[in-house]
C-alpha cells in the first residue's frame, strides 16, 4: 500500500480549505456564492484562488454542448472550463486555468492510470482511499501559495456521482481541522399558496450531509427573499448551528450585489473567525460604486441582437450559453451610461425568414454573431451579416462570426456565390476558411485527430485600422511599439490566406494577424464605408470583468449607441 495514505500526521499548514457545496436543487448559484464570498476575503488582504471540481465523466467541459451545462469558460492556459471559473476570474479578478478545474473523468483516470504504471506497489486499489487521495493532491497544488483556497463540489449533496468529494472533504477536515471549513448552499422554497419560505428542505439537505459524517460549518439559504430570523433559528435548531452562521443569498437585481449582502450580514467575518485568521480591514467603496452605477438610471439604452445557436433546452430558452458575451456586454452597458436591452435571436428563424425574428432584427442598434460549430443555423448568421454590413448596423464577429464575415465578404461583394467554410462543405472549391494540417507550436489535439487553438495568442495590429486605435485609447496592448495585443482563441478553421489579396483588394481590412503574419486574427470594414464592423477569431468575452470591461465591447457599444433603426 502506498506509504502514509491512511495517516492523519499533519505538517505546517498555511492555506485555509473552504468547501462549497449544494442541496436540494442544482442551479442555485454556488459558483456565485463562492467567488462574492472569494471576493470579501481578497478586499480582506487574503490571496484566494478556487477549485472546481465537477461530477462528470468528460475530461473538461469543451465537447459539451452548451445547451446541456451551460457556457464553457475558455482560461488563458487552453482549458475549456464549467462557466463558474468566469465568475472566479470576473470577481476576484484572478486568472484561473488547468489546476483550478477537474472533472471525475479526471480523477478516475489518473488513478487507473498510475495503478497501469504500478503507483501503488501492488495494493488492492479501492475507490476509498485513493480516489479521495487523487482530489486531495489536485486541491493542494491549487493552493500552492495562496492563504485560501475555495473548493467548489459539482452537484447535489446526495447524488451518487459526487460521493467522492464529500469523501475528500471528510478526509481534509481530520486531517486538518482548524484549516478546513464546508459552507453548504441551500434552496429555501417560497409556495405561492402558502407565501412563506420554508426551511424543511435545508433540514434534510443537512441531514444527508450528516449521514456522510459531515456537519457543514455554515448554511446558505438562497431564496427569492432575504431568510428571517424565525427561519434562520429554525435552520439552527435542526442543523446543530449558531443563528449567526445561517446566511441568506436572496434573489437580487444584480448578482454584483451578492458580496454587499453577504457583507451586511459580516459573512467573511465569520469565514474568518471559524479559520482563526486575523480580521483586517475591509473597503467596500469600489465595488459599492460599481453596484450603484449598475442601478442607476441610465442617460439612454441600446438594443443589440445576437445571433445564436445555442437556446432551446425541451420547453425553455436559456441566456447560459452566452453568459461571458451577455456579462461583457453589460459591463461595457455600465461603463457607456447605457440601458442594454438584449435580443438573442435564433439563427435558424434567421435562416427561415421568420417576420417576427426580422423585425427584431431590424430593430437592432448592432448585431453580434458570436461562437459557433457546425452548420445548423449558418445561413442564417450569414443573413444577418449581410444586414449588418449593407444597413450600416455596427456589428462584432466573434470566432464563427469572424469566419463568417469573410464568407458573406466573399459571396456578396466578390462575387465567389460558392464561398463557404470546409467546416460546413469539405468539397467546396472555394474554401475562405479552411482546417490546416496539425502544427505543435500552434494547436492542441482534442480527440480523434481534430486540432484545435486553445488559449492565449498574441496579435498584431494594423497601424491606422479601427481595431488598432480601439486598443491604443484603452491601453490595452501588451507592447505597443510592436502593436502587439493578446486575446484567447478556441476554434479548429483558420483563414485561407490564399484568398487574402482577393478580399483586400475589394476593400476588406486584415487588421490583425499573428506575429509570424501566418494567421488572419481580426478583419474589418473601412470606417469611410462602415461606422464599426469587426470581426475578431479570438474571443475578448472570456478577459472582460465588471471593474474593467473589453475595449471591443465598449467601443462597439458606444458606437451603437448612437445608431439610428430604420
């Protein structure tokens, strides 16, 4: 058996483990709850990073669809992430990669993995050590040199798939009592026939965490109101805890709010004392001022409509998988004064000529098209394009809408009708996008061959195109004699540089490229023939955070702002 597995000797410890967990119902926001409360402890003067460690097989989010768990987070590292490292990386404004993500896909195979390289000297490897011990070492190479660390469980307490990390934490709490804490996420229901909240859920939500042996530290209560008292007493009484450690998580206008409220109830106060870490001081002022601009009456709004794929789930409509576009554009919304009034119109209504689905988009100050794979809903992001550029609406492509602004170029101003992507037709004799032949220094693989940019790329900009002085005024780039910018890509098709004279000599403007000028990164049209369309292959949604939105995001939107709908 490997040595010391089961021992509980404990060495200097600084770090401090905060488990986050969830009862009674998935959604309820522990991805939220754990960076508000992240973000207290940082305006504290504590280094705090995150872990999230998630309940399903695949060894990242990237080959789900989006639909199904929501927008997949792209790090600076390449990793395709749950879309809760966002919210670490929007509030703590902490950059967050592969170490701060695992799956139980993961885990399992690096634990098959070592018993094929004989890791454990032959032992009988049970899923209790071993897996546990698996999760414990990818927690602790997280923290390495931070004074917390906040360990997010995927799922629902009570769900088979998960039994591992509520194993980890019972582990880690033995093994380091005074530096390990759970916070347990609770739904306080509100029956509409009843009007009042009710605690009864939380009761058994903790007592299933009870029957793990685990007695969480503090309770959470989300809930479209803020919890009482007879309730939070309530919760006490039955959960074996102070009234004090039960906290509310009410529904609120903005979920920037959530670290003021958690704030007036001195919840990182309490973190604090159960962690025996010292209270320093706290200021407040920047977010209150972020909060207050959020609420405050805006001077005028601005209608954008994005183009999207990724919405219907059964009987609903979903915004999940769009949130860092939606987030980006509400961040440059605030910092414009403006009242953002979005659309998410369906591509393939696009595609179908719906009347109601046109009228939306004509309505539209400025037109996204954003991420996108495959060829449900092409024509219709094409369509939409084309009213961009023709009606002058101000438009931003984002990777798919990138490559798809150079198709529409192509088709409708060139004159090539059989322009298209290979994506979408491998046979087409004109593809303006194409895949290239696997290169190390420039792509990952991602199962069965396929190739893939994953992560942060350097770009160059075009002296004098509009990207370039979008960059310039915002002090954005990362070396401005070389008129270098640094952006995060997730895609498999590039531009054919074969056709880059064609374009250009039509007017189209390659505003960016990579250094070696091997990749087209970011396109244009004259602003003497159109007031703002750009289109980058990167995605700028992914590093724009409320206290500092994207320079792309806020230009577009001023500039839409300002347009006028026929």
């Amino acid at each position: 058996m490997q040595s010391g597995i089961f021992s509980s000797k404990t060495t200097e410890q600084p770090t401090k483990y905060i488990f986050v967990s969830g009862g009674v119902l998935s959604g309820l926001g522990k991805g939220i709850t754990a960076a508000s409360l992240g973000y207290l402890l940082k305006n504290r003067g504590f280094s705090v990073t995150n872990i999230k460690c998630e309940n399903y097989l695949n060894l990242d989010s990237g080959n789900i669809n989006p639909i199904e768990h929501g927008d997949v987070f792209l790090c600076e590292d390449g990793l395709e992430a749950d879309l809760d490292l966002g919210s670490y990386e929007r509030f703590l404004s902490e950059e967050v990669g592969h170490k701060n993500f695992t799956t139980i896909g993961q885990v399992y195979l690096s634990v098959i993995e070592k018993t094929k390289n004989l890791h454990f000297d032959g032992a009988t490897v049970d899923a209790i050590p071993y897996v546990p011990e698996e999760v414990i070492k990818r927690i602790m190479t997280a923290a390495e040199g931070y004074n917390i660390i906040l360990v997010e469980l995927g799922g629902t307490a009570g769900e088979y798939q998960n039994v591992i990390y509520y194993e980890t934490y019972r582990i880690m709490k033995l093994r380091f009592p005074n530096d390990t804490i759970h916070i347990h996420l609770t739904y306080f229901p509100n029956p509409s026939h009843i009007n009042e909240l009710k605690s009864k859920p939380t009761q058994l939500s903790v007592r299933k965490l009870n029957e793990m042996g685990i007695q969480p530290d503090i309770v959470v209560g989300r809930a479209e109101l803020m919890i009482d008292d007879k309730r939070k007493e309530k919760v006490a009484y039955y959960c074996n805890l102070s009234k004090d450690d039960v906290i509310s998580n009410p529904d609120c206008e903005t979920i920037y709010d959530i670290p003021l409220v958690f704030a007036e109830q001195r919840f990182d106060e309490i973190v604090l004392q159960k962690l025996k870490l010292p209270l320093k001081r706290s200021d407040l002022k920047q977010w209150r001022e972020l909060v207050k601009k959020i609420k405050s009456k805006k001077a005028k709004s601005v209608r954008i409509a994005i183009i999207a794929k990724y919405l219907a789930t059964g009987d609903y409509e979903l915004q999940d998988s769009y949130v860092s576009l939606i987030e980006s554009l509400r961040f440059s919304a605030w910092h414009n004064d403006l009242e953002l009034k979005l659309d998410l119109i369906s591509a393939e209504q696009v595609e179908r000529n719906n009347k109601d689905v046109l009228k939306l988009l004509k309505q539209a100050q400025g037109i996204i098209v954003p991420i996108g794979w495959g060829e449900r809903g092409v024509e219709g992001k094409i369509a939409a394009i084309t009213y961009a550029r023709e009606n002058k609406v101000p438009y931003l492509g984002l990777c798919y809408g990138m490559q798809l602004a150079c198709v529409e170029f192509a088709r409708n101003i060139i004159g090539i009708k059989d322009a298209h992507t290979s994506e979408v037709e491998p046979e087409t004799k004109n593809p303006i996008i194409h895949d290239i032949p696997f290169e190390e220094k420039y792509q990952k693989i991602k199962g069965d061959g396929a190739s893939m940019r994953l992560g942060a790329y350097d770009c160059m900009l075009k002296k004098g195109s509009l990207a370039y002085s979008i960059y310039d005024k915002h002090n954005a780039f990362i070396n401005k004699k070389k008129g270098l910018i640094s952006e995060r890509h997730r895609h498999r098709f590039e531009f054919n540089n074969d056709y880059r004279e064609i374009l250009e000599s039509h007017g189209f403007v390659i505003s960016g490229t990579s250094p070696d000028d091997f990749f087209v990164e970011m396109i244009e049209l004259p602003t003497k023939t159109h007031p703002f369309f750009i289109a980058t292959q990167a995605h700028p949604e992914y590093k724009s955070r409320p206290l500092n939105p994207h320079p792309l995001f806020i230009e577009f939107l001023k500039i839409a702002g300002t347009h006028i709908t026929k």
